[in-house]
C-alpha cells in the first residue's frame, strides 16, 4: 500500500470522487476490521427512519459484530426552520434523544460500545448534533464516558462527494475535542478504482498497535478486492500528562551522528539496485 508521499508534490488524489455503494461497503467492512473486540457493539448512525440505511445491513454480515443499533436522524431535524427558538428545540431534544439512547443502551464493561459508524444517508444536521452530544458526554464536568464506551472506540464515515466535507471535519472534531489523550489516530484512506474514489475517514482511541493494524487492513484489502488503496493522512493526539513528566531532559542536549545508527539494511538496499541508464555530463572550457 502507498503510504508515502513526496513533500513536493500536490497532495490531491488523481481519482475523483464519486457515489459507489460497492466501494462504501468495502470501506466499511475494511474500517471494521480495525475494531479489535469480538462481538463488538455498534451504533449505526442513519438518515431518516424513512430512508433506507444499507451501513446495517453491511454490518450485521461482519464476524467481529455481535449487535448494530441504528440511531435515525431526529425527525424535522433537516428542515428549514424559520423561528431560531424552534430550530434551537428540535436540537436540544434531539440531542437529549441521542444521549438518552446511548446511556439506555450501552453501559458497563460488558455492554459498552466499541464503534460508532455513520451512513451514506446522515445529513449534515445530525452530524452537528451527534457532535455536540459525543462532545458533553466525554468533556462536561460531569462526564464519565466509560459508562457508555469501551476503552478501544472506533468512528468510522465515509465520504463521496467535497460537499461532505462536514464529515471529515466531525471525525477531526472528535480526535482534536472530544477524544484528545494518546493513544488516539486520526486516518483519511481513499479506496480508489478505474473510474472513481471514495475516502474513509477513521478516528480510533485506546489502539497503541493503530498503524500496524491500518496497513495490514488496506494489504488485505488489496488483496482481496483488486482496488487502489491509498493511506493519505495518519494523525495523532495530544501526549499524555504521565509521559510529559516522564521525559528525561538531561539527554535531550544529546547530538547523534550518522555513526550512531545502524546502517545494515539501508546498505543492502543501496547494493541490490540495478541500474537502468546512465548519463554523462562534459563541461567545455575554452
């Protein structure tokens, strides 16, 4: 897998993006896969009780899940509201409801919950409100997010299209304000095909093995599906306290040379290469 760019060149994907259910289900199986419990507990964030919400259904057919909750987006929560003191209470119950469900539903370390995923079909609104819950739940003073969460919580979403940006912005959210002690990861993987791209955004705490289980997760995928995955951004959190305290400070004045490091397999590589060409260069001098 391409985890590497030079600092040179334009971080914008060659692919564009594009709505590709196929490619979201795989993308939603892949950021699954990094979900490390057995019978893991998901809350399936959806759109209207309306509307169709394939995420579930994706899901329910995963080994690693044990029970999806689906949370609908609030009714009326997306229409245009005239009165901002209406609009302001279909908000504040909706994020009453949200917290309501999730202190119902999850609580204790056998029943606690272990991903939040949200579907193709959440508008922007709901995004706001699940935030500002997520938010109060772990940040007021108050809070004790270990009744709900396991120690290893994984959000995951999808994105098809820039107009979606709300949702990148959400998982930065959750990993910048809401979720901020190492060890926290913050992942955007594009899930890229012949004709179209689709990005995956990750936000996973408690994981201190994160990286090695993303890149084991996009080989697999390779693998297994013929798609170009391509891992564009890893981001972390803020260090804890602890290991703040804990640095030794009477080594930090200490430079390193080129013969401090072992040099054994940059030396083999260097030795194996094969070159393809060569070039001459005469300089003339009258």
């Amino acid at each position: 897998p391409k985890v590497t760019q030079k600092c040179e060149e334009s971080l914008e994907s060659q692919f564009v993006l594009t709505k590709n259910p196929e490619s979201v289900a795989i993308a939603l199986k892949a950021g699954m896969s990094l979900v490390q419990e057995k019978n893991a507990r998901v809350v399936v964030v959806c759109g209207y009780e309306t509307d169709s919400c394939d995420s579930i259904g994706v899901l329910e057919k995963e080994d690693n899940v044990g029970e999806v909750l689906p949370l609908f987006t609030c009714p009326g929560l997306a229409n245009d509201i005239q009165s901002f003191e209406d609009r302001q209470n279909v908000f504040f119950n909706c994020k009453e409801f949200i917290s309501k469900t999730l202190h119902d539903s999850f609580s204790g370390d056998e029943n606690a919950l272990h991903a939040i995923v949200l579907d193709r079909g959440v508008p922007k609104e709901m995004g706001d409100v699940l935030g500002q819950t997520l938010q109060r739940i772990f940040r007021s003073p108050n809070a004790a997010p270990q009744a709900i969460f396991s120690d290893r919580v994984v959000v995951l979403t999808t994105v098809e299209e820039e107009s979606e940006e709300w949702r990148r912005k959400l998982l930065n959210t959750v990993r910048e304000h809401i979720i901020v002690k190492d060890p926290i990861s913050g992942a955007r993987v594009f899930f890229n095909n012949s004709d179209s791209s689709i990005e995956l955004h990750i936000t996973s705490s408690g994981d201190e093995m994160f990286l090695n289980h993303l890149t084991n997760c996009v080989s697999n995928v390779e693998r297994d599906t013929g798609l170009i995955l391509e891992i564009r951004n890893v981001l972390g959190g803020h260090w804890k306290p602890e290991l703040l305290t804990s640095v030794d400070t009477s080594k930090t004045l200490q430079y390193m040379s080129s013969s401090d490091y072992n040099h054994t397999s940059a030396l083999k590589q260097w030795k194996s290469q094969q070159p393809l060409g060569y070039q001459t260069v005469f300089q003339l001098e009258q």
